[in-house]
C-alpha cells in the first residue's frame, strides 16, 4: 500500500524556460503515489511531454526541484543520468524500433546495452513479448507489424528491467480507436502488477474511458486535477 505521507514522484514548483524564451512549464507542483495511473492531458504545447522529460533528464529544470523518492532529480550528475533511466521504463512519442532488428532482437538489443548478459537476454525476451503480447511476432522486421504492434515492441523495451515506473509519451498517438484501446489495456494489466504509470496523451476518448486521474495542462500550467 503507498505511503500516503512520502509521495513517490513530487514536482515543487517547476518551471522549465526554453532557449527562445518560450516557457515549457510555468510553476508546477504535483505529486504522484507508487503504483497510480495518471494522464497528462491539454493541446500541444501544453507542457505535457516537457513535465514527462523533466523526470527522464532529457530537460532540465530553470528553477524548482523534481523528486523520485528520495532522489533529487535536478541535482544527478550527468554521469548518473543513465543510471536514473534505468529506474524507470521510457516509451517515447516515436516508438524508435531499429528497422533492420527483428521484434526479439530490438529487446535484446535494448538489454544488452545496459549490460545484460546473453544468459539473461535468452531468458528475459521471451518473457517480455509474452508479457506485452507480441511473443507470435517475435520474428517480425518493425517494418511487417501494425502499428500496434509496434508499440507493443517499444512497451517491451521499456520493461527490460521490471521497472517500477514506466512513462508514456502519446503511446496512441498514430493509431486508430481500437488499438488505441489495447495499447491502454496493456498498460493498464501493467499497472495492476504494481507498476507507477504516466502517460501524456491528446487522446480524450480514450482517456475518459480509462477512468484514472487526469492532470490538464494549458501555457506550462495545471489546469486541473481530475482524481478517479
């Protein structure tokens, strides 16, 4: 059960200002339990991948402070950078499958590169595809799935370590109502395992049918904090 009083993921009034003076985020301050489900929704521009980089380090704060448990995010070295991502499972905007690696060699790949052995490469892939549902495709170029498939590929990549947080940027973004919808039944058995997951999504429909929290975002700002 989570620890109502030590939040898992905390942003304390962040702002985030990009080199051409456009403001990325404009003071926010949200927190985030262990094992929630949370949207981030609002139009482009909104702030919604801005706040989901902020936790990855792929943008750094301008002033504020960004905490993953007892972690100072702000304050990691770059050299610790890798090691932070490792705590956590990266699905980004565009799925970044290597086209010319079959669906099992782009997990393998993803495995070996933060120092797997081949041992545990031969006995995790198939564990993941047959956790994400695409274990029948493993033979598959990127080029020969749906895009459904794909992104079950990319969430695949995301759990190579059993991570305890995974992050989704627009994970529906370029597929129809009906994909969408098993991409989000996906995360959501992920997230009845224990998983914190967050996901940043223009998607209304879908996101209304999930019923789990939702955070609207406008000009870098929280617009509102919808609570399910």
């Amino acid at each position: 059960m989570a620890d109502l009083e030590k939040p898992y993921i905390r942003f304390e009034d962040a702002h985030v200002e990009y080199r051409n003076g456009l403001g990325g985020l404009r003071g926010v301050s949200l927190t985030f339990q262990r094992g929630e489900f949370a949207f981030l929704v609002g139009p482009t521009g909104a702030g919604k991948s801005t706040l989901l980089k902020l936790l990855t380090r792929e943008v750094r704060l301008t002033s504020g402070q960004v905490w993953l448990q007892d972690l100072d995010v702000g304050k990691i070295r770059e050299s610790g950078v890798a090691k932070l991502r490792r705590q956590m499972g990266i699905v980004p905007q565009d799925n970044a499958l290597l086209p010319k690696k079959k669906v099992w060699e782009n997990v393998a790949y993803a495995m070996r590169a933060v120092g797997h052995t081949r041992r545990e490469v031969r006995q995790r892939v198939p564990e993941i595809l047959d956790q994400v549902g695409i274990a029948l495709r493993a033979d598959a170029l990127p080029e020969q799935l749906s895009g459904g498939e794909q992104q079950r590929v990319a969430i695949a990549r995301a759990l190579i370590a059993n991570p305890p947080l995974l992050i989704a940027d627009e994970p529906t973004g370029h597929l129809d109502p009906e994909t969408s919808w098993e991409i989000m039944e996906l995360l959501k058995k992920l997230n009845g395992r224990g998983t914190t997951i967050l996901v940043a999504s223009h998607d209304v429909s879908v996101v209304q049918r999930m019923g789990k929290r939702t955070i609207m975002m406008r000009d870098g700002k929280v617009e509102g904090d919808d609570v399910a």
